[in-house]
C-alpha cells in the first residue's frame, strides 16, 4: 500500500506509520492476539477494582492505597493506549497508524510511563515513613501531602510528556515509514527522522536521568533504610509483619524497572527492536497486569475489601 504523504519544501512528509508489530512471526499471530487480548482483559478488569474497591471501602482509605488506586489509574491508561492497537494490528494484514494518532499514543505512553516511575518512588517513601518513622506518620503522610504528592506527579509527568511529544513533532518524517516496533515510542521514532535530533536525544537522556536513575535511587535508599529498620526488629513475627507490607511493592518495582532499563538505557543509535519488543510487553501489558493480581493475592485488606464488595458468596475469613 502506497504512503499517504504531503509535499514541503521538496521532500515529502509520511503522513501515516506503518506498526511493524509481530509480523515477523506470523505463525504466532493467533497465539499472540489471544495472549494480549486476555492480559488486557485481566489488566483492564485487575485495575478498575481496585479503583473502585480503594474508593468504595472506608478501611482503604489511607495514603498506601491512595496512591495504589493512582498507580491502578495509571496502568489503565497505559494499557488502553497501546494494547487495543496491538490487538487491532494482529487482526490485520497491515497495521498503520496515522501521524495524528502516534503522537497521541506517544503522549500518553510517556504521561503513564512517567507518572508509574514518580508514584513507585511515592509509594516506596509512605512505605519509608509507615515503618521508620511510625509514629509520626499520620502527620508527614497528612491527606494534603498525599493530595499535593499525587497531583504533583500527574502535572510534572503531563509536561514532561508533552515537551517530548512536542519536540517529536517538529521532526520530519520522509521515509521509510515502518516504525519497527508495535507502539509508537521514542527510540524508533529518531531513527526515522529526517531532520536533526540532537535536542531531541538531550532531553531524552536528561528525562530518563531523572525517571529512570534518580527515582530508582530514592526507591533503593528508602528501601535500605525499611530493610535496616526492619533488621532492628527483635521477634521473627514483627520482622514478618513489617516487610509484608512492603513486599508486594518490592515486587512490583523489580518487575517494572527491570522492563524500563531494558527498553530505555541504551543511545538511540543502539536501539534493538526485538530487545525493545519483549521490554515493551513487560511495562505495558505484564507488568499493569501483574500489579492488581500482586496486591490482591497478597494483601488481606484488599481481599476482605473486594469480597464486601463483589457479590461473591463468603466461604470463610481471610487472615
């Protein structure tokens, strides 16, 4: 199928991307559609209860929880953003993706990529606070810092995507038109320019210094310190007790930061599509899957939360 494209200044500018998806595999486009199709169904279905269940029950509403619901807010965004165009691409003989449509799909990936790093290092800092300092928790984690901690987190990640989506879209774009990966991202996206990226590549390195390092330092100093602290506890039973109530975010952030370095700790000019793929999966399908499922197997106030307010009969009380 012949580009859509528009003349200027004598080149002419792609209009539409083609997502090169999987279709390198062909033999596995079945396996693969039913593979995202039931991730997003569980991611989708995972999250919206715990929005609603953290919103629903009077014992959820604390700031652990709080920021739990916008991580969950923040997964359903991501998701919805790029798995119903995977699944549209796997139903496809050929998936395109208008201009328009990248950018829009880059602005939220990066809104969501961003606000998940930001609210992992707030949830681990509450944690800090619930187990060091317990004492003064109440006051350091009041209603008003979690309101300005969680809204500093949405603002400061909506500019943080749109300088990059802005600076993406002054780029030109004249062919090839295949961006070798199945979402629109920015690594890809540079490698097709035909215009001048340096800036662009600054500001990447500087955002993926301070989202991805300095939030993954913060979240391993405050975790030292739980673990330190935790260490001091005479009995096994309070050692048990105390790192059960950070173990579920420990996993989370394992699992999503091991998907973010991969994907995003190389120089665009080394960018490998197929490494890229399988990191891309992780933070964008798995990992918002895995989260929910995490915090409710493993969280008794979850369980007994969602059990009052599913209409499921009660076999017994969770301990």
């Amino acid at each position: 199928m012949e580009p859509s494209r528009t003349s200027k200044s004598n080149q002419t500018l792609v209009t539409e991307f083609v997502l090169q998806g999987f279709s390198e595999h062909p033999a596995l486009r079945v396996p693969l559609l039913s593979c995202f199709l039931a991730l997003y169904a569980v991611a989708l279905t995972g999250n919206a209860l715990i929005v609603a269940i953290v919103g629903c029950s009077a014992g959820l509403h604390s700031p652990m929880y709080f920021f739990l619901s916008n991580l969950a807010t923040m997964d359903i965004i991501c998701t919805s953003t790029i798995l119903p165009k995977v699944l549209a691409g796997l139903a496809a003989q050929e998936n395109t993706i208008s201009y328009a449509g990248c950018m829009a799909q880059l602005f939220f990936l990066l809104w969501s990529g961003s606000s998940e790093l930001l609210l992992l290092s707030v949830m681990a800092f509450d944690r800090y606070v619930a187990i060091c300092r317990p004492l003064h928790y109440s006051g350091i984690m009041s209603p008003r810092v979690c309101a300005a901690l969680s809204g500093g987190v949405w603002g400061l990640c909506v500019l943080n995507a749109a300088v990059h989506t802005g600076l993406t879209a002054r780029l030109s774009f004249c062919g090839p038109r295949v961006i070798t990966h199945f979402f629109c991202e920015i690594p890809p996206l540079l490698l097709l320019s035909c215009s001048p990226t340096r800036v662009n590549s600054i500001v990447t390195v500087l955002a993926d210094g301070f989202y991805g390092f300095t939030n993954f330092l913060l979240t391993l100093v405050s975790y030292g310190c739980i673990i330190a602290s935790i260490l001091r506890i005479r009995s096994a039973e309070g050692k048990r007790r105390a790192f059960s109530t950070c173990s579920s975010h420990l996993i989370v952030v394992s699992v999503y930061y091991t998907a973010v370095f991969c994907a995003y700790i190389t120089p665009a000019s080394s960018y490998s599509p197929e490494r890229s793929k399988v990191a891309g999966v992780l933070y964008t399908a798995l990992s918002p899957t895995l989260n929910p499922l995490v915090y409710t197997l493993r969280n008794a106030e979850v369980q007994r939360a969602l059990g009052q307010l599913l209409p499921f009969p009660r076999r017994g009380t969770v301990n």
